[in-house]
C-alpha cells in the first residue's frame, strides 16, 4: 500500500458496513450485538446501523404493490 501510495486499510475498518450490511439483511439484533462483542444490541444499532435510500427500495416496492402500482421503470414496457 506504501508503493501505491495508497491509504493503509485494515479489517477492522470495514466493521461498520458489515454490521450495517448484516442488520438491513435480517440478522437479528442480538446476533449483530454477539457479532460485535457488546452486550447491548441496542448500542449495536444505534453506533452502526444506519438506512441507506437504496435499502428503502424494497419497502417502496411493497408498497405500490399493495396499492395496486406497477413497479417502478415498468411504465415504459
């Protein structure tokens, strides 16, 4: 990474989108809390999960649904 020039990455970094990633996915609060080494799944999701817009995608999708809309990008089909 030194040659590169590059900014040194270590595992531990990528320990809040894999959280993250892991509880917009369905893994159970006290699993990601076990997951992370806490005892309180409540600290858990308040410190690392966190909704992006494209994890609304699907709730938005259920929605029209059930509403009776096409799904969205359809209308051109």
């Amino acid at each position: 990474m030194r040659e590169l020039e590059m900014r040194r990455v270590q595992l531990y970094d990528a320990r809040p989108s894999c959280l993250n990633y892991l509880a917009v996915n369905g893994v159970p609060d006290v699993v990601l809390a076990a997951r992370a080494g806490h005892t309180n799944a409540a600290f858990t999701k308040a410190k690392y999960v966190h909704v992006d817009i494209e994890d609304l995608r699907p709730a938005a999708a259920a929605w029209d649904a059930f509403h009776g809309a096409e799904p969205s990008g359809s209308e051109n089909r």
